[in-house]
C-alpha cells in the first residue's frame, strides 16, 4: 500500500488555521478526511460499497458451505 496520506491547512468557522490530514480513496481517488485517516483506505461512499460486496461474498460462501454440510 502506497502511503497517500498528506496535510493540508483548513481555515475553520471561527477563522483558526488548523493543519489536518487527508487522504487518497484507493477506488475512487478523491480525497477524503475521515475520523482516522491513518487507518482508512476508502471514502465513506466507498467504504459502504465496498462493505456491501464483500457481505455479499461472505454470505454467499457461507451458504454454500452450509449446503454441502
């Protein structure tokens, strides 16, 4: 995994300048700030994608597994 985290200056509402973290979606590639970048590889949009695919797979192992029992 390429490290594609990066900081970028915010001005926030109050008008502190606060430097925070961002990153790069793998799928995608917008950049995103999330609650733990660190730890994150996708945008939440994709994140939610990405989950769904992969709850499908995991059911659909599951009930083939179950099948042949």
């Amino acid at each position: 995994m390429k490290d594609n985290i990066f900081w970028k200056e915010i001005i926030k509402e109050d008008g502190r300048r606060v430097k925070m973290p961002f990153n790069v979606c793998e799928r995608c590639e917008k950049e995103f700030s999330s609650g733990n970048t660190f730890a994150s590889k996708y945008c939440s949009e994709c994140a939610e994608q990405i989950k769904k695919e992969k709850t499908l797979e995991r059911v659909k192992k599951y009930r083939l597994n179950k099948k042949y029992m």
